[in-house]
C-alpha cells in the first residue's frame, strides 16, 4: 500500500493508510460522551486526529507513540485540517516501511561508508589503524552509524545525517591538509571519524528522532570518551595496547570539538589538529543550516524567516544564475 | 637534619641544606666566566641561587627540577635575599623528607579516610556499593587519593587536601541531606566520593604541584568518568554489571557538578543530586579560599589583597570575639 | 459553603460559587448586544466567564480584582471550559476562605516560627540580639513574616513560603556552621532571619501574588536594608545604638546574598558569612524548583518540560525505590 | 615654609620639608643593620625614602600613614630618584597644608555650592523641597559634600570633584530637560543632588583617597538610600511625612543611576527620570575621564595611551584649532 | 472620500474605503470552494479580510502588497473582528493618501528641517561646511530625510521621524555643549546631521516600514560612510578635497555612535565628540521609547507592560501634576 | 656592512652597526651629567642603549624613531645586555637594508602575487572580474598588498604576510568549494582577495608596524569598503557599473568576515558565502598561531606557555615522527 504524505491530504478526502499517532488523550465532551485526540504523523508532518464514541479500552491498547492504521475521513476545522477516525488499529514496526515516516539522506549510504573507510585506510600508525579498525569491525555499531542523524534540528538531521556529515568533513579535511603540512594528518582523519560517533547512542531514531536518558545526561562527547575507552580496552585485551599519548590526543580533539565551552566542550583546542576538526566540524554543520534555510524558504522573499540560532535573516538572492 | 626553612633564612647564614632545584640556567658573566642562576625551594618558598664559577658538565648533571644539597652563604642583592653557592650535589628523593618540601595537611589523612570509609559504609544499593568497594579495594589508587591535593591553586592545595576536601564534603552532605529528603542519599554519597578522583592523574605532586599532559588534555572530569567506566569494567568480568540509569546518574554527577560550561562542566545539572553535589563543593571549596585569604593576609588591613578569583578584596574584621 | 475548585469542575454542571473575578471587560456582540468576560480564578486555576446580556452598570460594580459569587454553568466551548454566569454579586474579602484562592503551605506556621525564634535565641551577641529582638517584637510584621510567600513564581510561592525558606535556611545553617568553624553563626543566624525580610513589603499576597509599587522600584534586598535602619533607629533611641560594625556586616550580608550583579545582588560577597549565606539561600531556592519541577510534571516522562531559569529538562527517574 | 613638590625634586638636592609617609617597614641590611623603607608622598607623586641607622624606637613612633617632617638628600638609585633620610619627625595634620598632598579642584567651592542651592530652588514640590533643604541644612554633612571627590580613580578624583560633577550634571539636566517635557523637573534635580551623596561616607579623603569599611561593604548606592532615610525619618518627627510615592521615586533614580546590573545598580532604570540621570551622570564622567586622558598624556603622540575602562586609546588631534 | 481607520470599524458595519492589502492567500473550504485569506491594514492597525467565493483570477491580480478598495462588511469571528469581502479593486498608489496607511510625526517638517539648517549654519570650518552643504544641495536625498522614519520599531517610527530625531539631538547638544568645552563643536553638528542619513537608504517607508536589501546586507553606519565618501568624492572633483583628518574624525563618530560592538559599531568612540554623540543619540531614542511605553499602555495600571529591549517594564505615576 | 643581530650579540662585544633607535630620552645624572637612554632594535629584538656624556644637540637631533649608525660597546648591567655608546650618526632609510628591521615573508612575493592573479582568473562575471581586475591594476595598491603585514601581532605579522595570508586563504577555498556546490565560487574568491586589503592603508610598515591614524579610527573593514567604492566609482565613470545585487553581496562578505560583533563585524554573516569565508580567514589565522607558537617555544616543555588570545596552553608533543 502506497502511503499518501500528509503534506498531500486535502480536505473532504478518504483515509485508509498507516501512520504514526503520538500524544493520544483521552477527553469526554459536553454531553459526557467519551473521544480520543491524537496527532497523527508521518515524515512530512502532522495533523489532529480525532476519534469520537471512543473507549477507554481503544485509548489503553493504543501505543504512546506506535504505528496504526487509520480509516476515516479528513476535514477543515477551525481553517486547519483534521482527521475524523473511524477505525483504529495497531501495526507492527516491522510492517512499516520507515522511510516513510522518518526523513532520510537521498544519497547512498554503502557508498559513502564506503568512500569513509577509503579514506581511513590512509592511516598508517598501528595504533591509531588498529583502533580505527576495531570500531569499523563492529557491525552493530557500524549499522547505527550508517542510520544515525547527525542532530535532532540543526543539520542533516534525517537518517543516515551522522553519516554524511563524517563523509563529508572527512573529504574537507583531506582537501585543506596540505595547506597545513605541521598537522597529524591521521590523527585527523581518526578524529574526525570518530568525533560524534557517541550520537548513535545520544540520540534515538526508530519512530521519530529525540534523546536517549544517557544521551541527555552525559551527551555524546562523554560518550564518545567512554565508546572509546571500550574499544581501546578489548585491544589491550588482545595485547594491542594503545600508548597513552595517542589516546589523550584523540581523546582531546574530541573533547574540545565543539570549540566553546558553552557549547559543550569543557576542554578549549590546545593541538592544531583540534583546531582544524573544530573549525570543519562547524562549517560543514553551519552550511549546511545556511543552505538548507535558504532552499525551505518557503515565501518569495529575498529573504529567509529570522534564524535564531544564526541571529539573523538569511539573504537568498544569487549573483550567479 | 634539619631543614631550615626558607622563609626563616635570614642574611649572613651559612647555609648546608638540601632543596629543590628549579629552572637552572647557565650564563656568561661580562667577563666570560659561566655561572648557574636557578631557583631553590622549599614549601615555605622560594630564593635565587647563584653558584659562580660553575662549569658546564656541573650544569648538566643537574635535575630539573630535583632534590640538591647545597653549601654556600645567604646575602642581599638589590633588596632581595639570595644565596651564594659554593658546592651542590644531587640528592635521591627517596632521602628527602618529602613534607618540607609540598605543603601537607595538618591533618590525620588515616584518621580522615576511615571516616570516608565509615561514611560510604552507609551505601546499601549493591550495585553502588559494588562500584563504591571497587575504588576502595585499589590499593595503588587510594594511596594516590590520600596524597594528592585538590587543586594546585585555588583551595586545599596541599598533600591530602582531596582526601580533606572530599571528607569535609561528605559530612556537610550528611548534614544537610535529611532537610531534602526528595534527594537519593547514597547517590550523593557515592558521588562526592569520586567527584574529585580524577585529580589524582590530572595532577603530579611528586615535587611540586602542576598537570600531567593527559590531566590538561582531558580534565579530571573526563577523567573521572573513564575510571568510573574501568571499575564498572572489571565489575561486568567478575559477573557484577552495573545497571545504565546507575551509570548515567552517576555519571552525570561528576559531569555537572562545576555547575556551569564556562567552569568545564559540558553538562549543567538535571538532577536534585547534581544541584546537592555542585552547591556543596562549591561551598566547600570557596570557604576554604575565604578563610584562607582572611588568614594569610600579611598587612594589618582590615581587608586583604584583591582576590582576582572572587573579584573582590575581603574583610577581615569580627564582630565576636 | 464548602468550595469547588476549579480544577475539578467539569462541564455541565451547575456553579453556585464563590470566586477571584480578574480583569474584567465590557464588549459588545455582532448584534450589538453587550456582554462581559472575564477570569474566574481559585489556588487550582482559572477558567473563562462570559456574562451574557450584560450592562454597563454590571461591569462597573464588578472589582478588578475581587471576590464575587457567581451562579451559572460550565460548558465546553472550542475545546475549552468556560462559565456562563446568569448572576454576579460582589463578596466582601472579610466572608472569603482565602485558602480557597491562594496556595498555603501545608506546615504548621505557628510551629514553624516557634523553631525559627528557638534558633534565634542562639544569638547572645548583645547588639545583634537586641536587633532581631526588635524584628520579633514587631507583631504586624511578624503577622507578615508568617504569611507571605518567598516569591511570585520560582520557589516557595504560596503563602506561608518565606517563613518556610526561612526556617529551612536556618536549619540547613545550623547543619553546616560547625564544619566551617571559623564563620561566625551569630551573624550567620540573624542575617539569614533578615535576608528576605523585605519580602514582605516587595510582594502582595492578599488575592493574589504581585508586586508593590515599592517593591518594583526598589527590590526585597535595598527594602531590607530600610527596613534594619529602621529598627536600628528605634532601639538607639532607646539607648541601645548598634555599632557601625556590625549593621555593616549585617548589611553586606543583605546586600550580597544573590551572590552575583545580575540577580540584583549591588556588592559580592565579601566575608565568609555572606559566602555561606549565598550558598545555603541558593541551594534551598533551587532544590525546591528541582523537586517541584520533577514531582509536578503532568507526563509519564523521564524528564520534565524544559526549565528555563534552570536551562536543563530535569530527570525524574530514581535509582532508590 | 613653602612645599617643594615631589615632581619638581631634582637628584642631589638638599631635602628639609613635610611630606605624607605611607607603609613604612623595617628591614635589615645584610650587616644586620636596620634600617626604614618608606613611601613619601605628596599629591604630585611618590618617591622611595630610605632611612639607615634606624631603630624599632622610630619606626614605632611613625604614623602609617601621616605627615613627617624630613630632613635630608635626593639621590638617584637604579635610574630612579629615591630620598635619604637623616632626621624625620612627626607633624601635626593641623599644621600641614592639606592642599599640598591632596589634589583639589581649581574651580571656587563655595560658588559652585551657591549655584548648586540655587537650582534646586526651582524645586517648588513641598515635599521634595522639605527632603532637599534638609540635606542642605545639615552643616557637617554639606561641608563634606564641598569637599569630598567624587571617585578614587575614574572622575573627578580630587577634593571638591564631587561637588563639581554635581554642579555640572545639574546644569546639564537643565539645559536637557526642556527638550524632553515629560520628564518630572524637580525629581530630577533632587534626584541629580543626591546621587552620589553616598560618596561623602564611602570615602576617605583626608590624607589619601580610599575607601571606608561602610563603603566597601554597602557602596554608595545602598549608604545614599539610608542617609535619605534618615533625613525623611527626621522630618516625619517634625510631622512632615514624605509620601510613599515620592520616597519611591527619588529611591529608584538613584538606586539605577548606574544604569547596568555589572556596574552596582541592583534595578535598571524604570522611569523617565532614571533614564536621564543615568545618561547624564554617565556623559559627565566619561567626558571628564576622555578629555583628561587627553590632556595628560606626556608622549607627542596622536593617540593616548590604553585606556582600559574605555576599552580604546583616545585620538588627540583636532580639527578646530 | 475619508478613511475610517480601521481602530475605529465596530462589527456589523458596511465597508465601501481603501486598505493596504499585505500577505493574501488562496485557500479551499472543505466542500472544494476557492477563497482568498488577507490582511487589510491603515496605520492604526489590520483586520483579517476574507473573500468567499473567490477565483484564482482575482487572487494573481492583487498586489502583494499593495493598495485595494474594498466592498463588504464587518463581523465578529471567534471574538474578533474580521472583513467580509464581496467586491475588491486595485487602487493606484498615486491616488491614495498615504498618510492613512503610514503614522507620520505631527510635527511640521518644512520647519523642523529649516531649524536644522539653521543649526547646520554655525558650522564656519570651510571643509566641513562644504561637505555639509553638499548634503544639504542634493534635494532628492533631503526628501528622503524629511521623510524617513527614524526606526522601524523601537523609536521615532514613522514619517518624519529620522528628521526630528536628527532635529532634536541637534537641539540637545547645542544646549550641552558649553559644558563642555574642550569637545569640538562644529565636529559634533556634522556628525549629528549625518549620523542616521544611512537610514534614508537602509528602510523602505512607501507602503510599510521594512529594510532594504543594501539595508540589510551592510546597515545604516556603513551606508552613511559610502554617502559621504561619494559627496566628498564630488567636492574633491569640484576641486575642494576634503583633508583626511577631517574625513577620519567625522566618519569615526559615525561607525561608534552606537557605543557598543553588540549594538553593530564596529569601533568604540575614541574622541570627546563620538562619546558625545553616542550619549545624546542613545538618551533622545531611550526616552522617546520610555514616554511612548508610558503613554500608549493601554491599561489602568501603575506600570507598562514588560519592555523586552529595556529590560523591565515601566512606572507610569508621576509625583507632579 | 653585514648587521650583526641583537639577538646574536653577546657581552662584551665591539659594535659598528646600524640599528633603528626608539623612543630616545635625555635623562641627568646624580651629577647633573646629562644622557641619553634608547631602545636600540632590529628584527631579532631590543636592547636599551645608554649614551654617557650626551648633550642636547646630540638628542634633539636623533630621529624619533628612525635608523642610527652606532659605535660602542655591549655590557651586562644588572643582568641584562645593554648598548654604551660612544658615537651616533643618522642614517638616511634609502640606505638600510630593511629586511634586518622588519620581518619578511620566506616565500617568494612575487610567485605568490602571480599564483594569486591565476586564481583570480577564475572569476568570468564580468562586473566581478572588472572590480577584481581595477584593485590588480592599480600598481601602487599591488605593492603595498605584496608588501603589507597581515596584523601586527597576531598572525602573519611580517612583510608579505597579507599577501601569503591572502594566497593560502585563496587555495584553501578553491579545495572545500567542490563540497559545496551551492556556494557561489567567484563570489567567494573576490571577496577571500579583497578581505583584508584595507590592512594597506590600516597599518603602516616601513620602519615598525602600528597603525596608521585612520586605520585606528576606521579599522581595516570600513577602509575595505571605501576602497571598493572608490575603484567602482572610477569603473562607473567609465561606463562600467556594476550592479547593488553585485556590490552589497560582496560589501556584505568583507563587513562580516570577522563573524561576531565583538571582533568588530558590524553585521553578521548572512549568506553562505560570508560564512565561508569567515571560516577559512578564522581558520588560517588560527592554525598560524597555533604552530608558531608551538615552533617557538623556547622552553623544552611538552607546552607552550600561556596564549591569552586562545584562553590556553598549547600541547606540543606529536603522535607522529
């Protein structure tokens, strides 16, 4: 079955089709008769559902949130659109196709993992590769980092964002070493692969993207500490021990990529490798706001809406045609 | 021997002592000559040297910095106190008396950390405990947590101040904690415990008081957090694994507890734990530097110097006797 | 007549009750018809009225604000409760339970201000004692130090709050005084007895919480210093002058116990009791908000909404049982 | 006998004149000699006074800080003139001429004091004119007020500084106020007259300017509110009850006349009138502190050197000549 | 035919006048019907208009913005007024009367703006009077300063506003000045009169109230130095070179008349004459908005609403009558 | 004459050399001898130079600062070098070898210039390259900008550093365009050449580097903007215009390079451009300090000393050979 997008239901339409229901609530009306509120939502938006002659057994079975299938009816009320169920019924997350309901990278996740761990294969420092390898080797964490948005908001927040974001800071940052012969070019590379790896575990994103408990307490960059503290613990176990200068410096680029300590990072750049993953890190994830602001513009204007996390208005006219 | 302490020389002493040698440099004298400048300290502080006549292979063989025995004479030079040495020798740490040499608490550290043990004893959640027994049982670790001071500047800066601290701060929990009975005890407990572990590998004080590289790289937060893990790590081998929202609580504890980015804290604190450990070390830390400036202030002003740190000078006068 | 609250009102019914009317207004329907909205308010809400076929003369009469005795019915209207009042008659406030309308602390407050004079009898300092003598001796304002609440919004706000942040600061001192010998309790004890004792001229708590003109102007902190000079002037006109010592010492406490400029604090800290008094304020302030926060969120969450003041959601999951 | 200043004293000369001394210290020479080590001031400056063959007898005789007489010889010592001290005897304040070591306005005190009571004449608010003549009539305190500066540093650091930034954004307020006629006129002239009358009691400017402990623990701003208190307590026993509103008013003003929390103000400004004598007060200072830096510097330069409060060095080059 | 402003439309009335028409939008009702949504605005404020019955016709022909007649009626809607549209016509600018639609000073400009000619005219140093001058010939640029608001929100926000803004401060300095007089004079006129000229050009004032483009992108300080650099370029090729110094002093007042690098001066006032500017700039827009708050609070209160720009909300209750 | 370095002469040394002299003062001795003390410099570092038996013909004709031939003799006095001199002539500036005073770019200006000029190239837009192409013709422009520093302490602070900043900022953009197409390339590429051109006229660098008067008052930002107004005025003039889409997209890059307020932008980056750009600048800048102050640390630490600018040590030691 075809899903049709939200962003594509018009009023006075049928509905037959699967979606994702968050926040339901259970209300009785004037009359004292019982209905359930919902949003219902899939990865183009959402819309209030609204089941009248409800139950509170149909309100307990229903997941808080969870997939359903939706038969009923879409309306205007009060100038927005709305949804008039009739039927409910759970669906299992296996029988849902995700895409749907989760935005996604348009490009190849393979191939670009693959081009990653080209480019990774440049390191040539045993310790550093065989730290560098024992994350690659892992298949479940490699999934997640393959599925991974990069943030929940800000940029390339869609599956596979984490992903494309170390692609493509990691190709930035090959392109501008040999401008800068006196920094560690593998130690970079193995930085900056590994500098948000922790959010495969800070963030959730099965049915919608939000924060894990331990992702909310410690953020990802302790975690990324502690992920790699893991790994360069099994390689001891293997009598391959990482000698504690690497793993400081590792450990210090991660720590201070954020660049301000209200951003986050309780330690400042002190290496000129920090420096540079700092600096790539940010423009990559800033161009991409920027770029991406200008593009939903959705008004005609020269001009985006204000952003706030830039403190301005974005200016959308080109020279070049 | 007894070591004549610095701030007891007067001009004119024959001096035959050891001291700690710092930054020792050799120079040419307008006519030609070599001579050796350096520092020698005590823990009461420190005077110039100048040994003329010096020769290179006598500037080589020199720690630095490190234990010396020197024999020489005290005398003013443009209003300061220096010392002329005729005959310096290398001294192995092991015969020095290491305590004229760092400030030391004046406190029983043995006395002090059984009463830490007697407090922590209260922790009846196994698995806290377990973890809390973990750091306990390190024998090579407590040592280090005996000795180390907690700061190298601002409060308790001396050998045993982490083990003062930590146990002024565990009492002053005790006492406040039945007022917010909301607040988890043995959560508290445990956290103040370990808030400051990381300082014994983020500070040497072997000589002198300074950084370890990994201690300016990471900080003892991070720190803090990757002992916590490896404790918990060999918990999981002997089949004893800690549950996550143990971990993260935790965790979060000694993440937040600077209590504010700019202070190195990468998360703020969320939980009434965390506010209850940050108030109280903060308290605890910033009384100590209060009643320590009011103490040493060595003018018979009511006010002492301007403290940079608290960005005010402070007043001395009591209204009780 | 025994009230129904608010918050459990539920549509259809007949309302035959007392209320807090706010802000009032006259308007007139497409019809030309005049009607009168407004806020009927209790301690658990408020809820829309609608006086329909209302007249000018109504609307004059009615207080803004003030108590009035509503008959009419609750209905559901967009989504919402509101009340269609067929009559409104003015009550005067001496007939009103103002329980009903104003959140009380549920503690014992006569109980309460035994203990808190019982702490103060510590005080034997002569001049300090006669001073807080001079407070305690004050029945209108001990009537309203036992009433008001310790703030409009952040913590402690309901009646009977500042006595309880009182007592509460005051205990928690206690508590903590003997670890920090060298801190002067008697000083301690009568500034934090004094510290928001301008609250009860910076707020008004008689129907609702605001603030005074005075209060606005001037703040709790520049009140309590007028209110202490005050006092102060009377006991030297009985012969019993304060000397310029201690009130500076009492004063500064006052004047810097936010701890910082931008909470309104004129001067930092500068003696150790107004460190400690800024520690054990702040301390109780931000437990009550944490706990609050967490044992009110209305969601099954982990975590509560987002806390602005605190800049964190707060965790709510427990590790104790 | 007329002062030789200490900018005007040239190497070799012979020395036999007061001086004010400050810190003076005991020391011995390498010999064991004692000898004095002093500052001797006077409001052009300070040299190094050196006493040899001192005893404990004359150190303890000396006053720390007072006036001396001194007998004895300037000399040049590592490239800077010191003065060596044969004879030294204490002197009488009484019979010192405090204009020799403070500096003082040049401008005629009681000039600008009679045009400062003939502006506020224009106060015609009974009230207000009962609070202002109040303070005008109090002897001791206006002749403190003729004399006192208005800062240690900043502006107008010389005695009589205060009444002439005074009298100058008095003035200015009248030449402003016709322009902005919603700004109540009397408040801001009483409000310009008080504001920094604190400054009489939060300095000392007998022999030196520095502060009083009142004044560091509480500033100018809080002792202004109190001394206002006192004279309105005053006239309400002379049954002239200043309202609340009036009392309010003026209050505010000066508690926000710094205009920013950092600066001491514990409330931003929230009347018309606040905002103006903010604005006012602050032009004075500033252009006082611009065009005096301008004036003083000693180089050729276009440019001053840093000013630090400022944030910039200052352009010194006209376009007018 | 007169406007009715539409502050002034009452529900159920017939509509037959001319509006701004900002922002329309085709929609469809459930049953598949076309309507247009827009606002209909005068400078008294907008309603909501609403065309039923509409064709994408008569949407594409309407201008965004724009000015329309419109027939219909008036009608409460969910508690608010809103227009029923039946008939809608595009109406030329040339034939409306722009001052319905755009609030402009009440104050006669011919004179405000002869008045600061006349000011203009003190200004003797040949240079700078040419420059001056230069400004004052180019008659399609002082249209545009007779015109242009001040501000878009925060003061002088309407049609005439930079003119009396320019006028006032102009007026405030003369009077200030004597007071100073090391600050050179005709430097602070010049300035003065050029220091808002940038925003002939930053804002757009024919319909509404927005920024240009250029105005956007650089800002008024920049645009300001480009507008006297082109006029000094056209003296300079009229043969009369403007000297560097003058150019650099005044365009520096420019660059720092707002004071503070946060408020977009990208150098802070390093002369007596910037300081002065920005302090008479910044007190003549301050009270501008604090009397304008004042004055249009449309409660009965003692105070505004809160002020997010100042921080505070306002006092309203004068002492004098 | 080959010039011996300061930083290679040692004690005891003839000297016969040139030097440039600063800040020269005429000082009397306790004899009332007079002579002259001076910096004596070249690009190694300063030395005090002292001639004895000076008179005042000798100093009134010393430039101020300016090239002197010296003859005399190097000392130790008070451990520090120092120059006596016997005799001083001027030296005219045309006969000394600047590159001993000023520090000067490895690279080959001139190489550098001719591979900026290729990339430049790059730009087809015809207004665009008609500007670019207007700053490359203006011979006397060219040399300043091969010539000029790039900051006087900073970074790149070095004849030729402004050009070897502007090459490699050139070079890093051309690399990380192709990652992101949406960036206008030619855009990017005249603004990365024109950032800092203003730095010609901001700095002067013939003798020493400072600022000139209008770069103090003006700063390099502004100058930029007049420059470019200025060469697209004379392309108008010759019947070139280039359009405002054009200039305020490019103005806008250079205003906000700086990327906040507090570095002197007076408007923030709102293009994707602009942010780039700003970027690469931070980032070059960045990675200079960071390695040189690595490369120079004297000190055999594994850190640098304090870098106030980046709020940090600097970790020296390399994971790699």
């Amino acid at each position: 079955m075809t899903h049709t997008f939200i962003n594509q239901i018009e009023a006075g339409q049928a509905i037959d089709d699967i979606f994702l229901v968050k926040e339901p609530i259970l209300r009785s009306t004037t009359r004292g008769d019982l209905y359930i509120a919902m949003y219902l939502c899939d990865r183009t938006g959402q819309l209030n559902g609204r089941m009248w002659q409800a139950t509170e057994a149909i309100y307990n079975a229903l997941p808080k949130p969870g997939f359903v299938h939706i038969q009923g009816r879409s309306e205007i009320y009060q100038n927005n659109l709305q949804i008039i169920i009739n039927n409910i019924s759970i669906v299992d997350t296996s029988k849902v196709c995700l895409d749907d309901f989760l935005p996604r990278t348009e490009k190849d996740t393979e191939k670009l993992f693959k081009e990653v761990k080209d480019i990774l294969s440049r390191i040539k420092n045993s310790q550093l590769k065989a730290l560098v390898d024992e994350f690659l080797a892992d298949d479940e964490l490699m999934k997640k980092f393959k599925t991974a948005p990069a943030a929940i908001k800000l940029h390339h927040n869609y599956l596979g964002g984490l992903l494309e974001h170390t692609h493509n800071t990691l190709n930035v940052a090959l392109a501008v070493l040999p401008f800068y012969p006196q920094v560690q070019q593998e130690l970079v590379l193995a930085a900056i692969f590994l500098h948000d790896i922790g959010k495969t575990e800070e963030l959730t994103y099965d049915m919608s993207f939000s924060y894990t408990n331990t992702g909310q307490l410690l953020g990802h960059i302790a975690q990324a500490l502690l992920m790699i503290k893991q790994k360069a613990g099994r390689l001891e176990a293997k009598g391959k021990k990482i000698e504690e200068n690497i793993m400081d410096s590792l450990n210090h680029i991660i720590l201070s990529h954020h660049g301000r300590y209200e951003f986050g990072s309780p330690k400042l750049p002190a290496t000129p490798e920090a420096f540079l993953v700092n600096y790539i890190d940010d423009l990559d994830a800033k161009l991409y706001q920027v770029t991406t602001a200008i593009d939903n513009e959705s008004s005609d204007s020269d001009w985006t809406s204000w952003q706030k996390a830039l403190e301005t208005r974005l200016y959308r006219k080109r020279i070049e045609q």
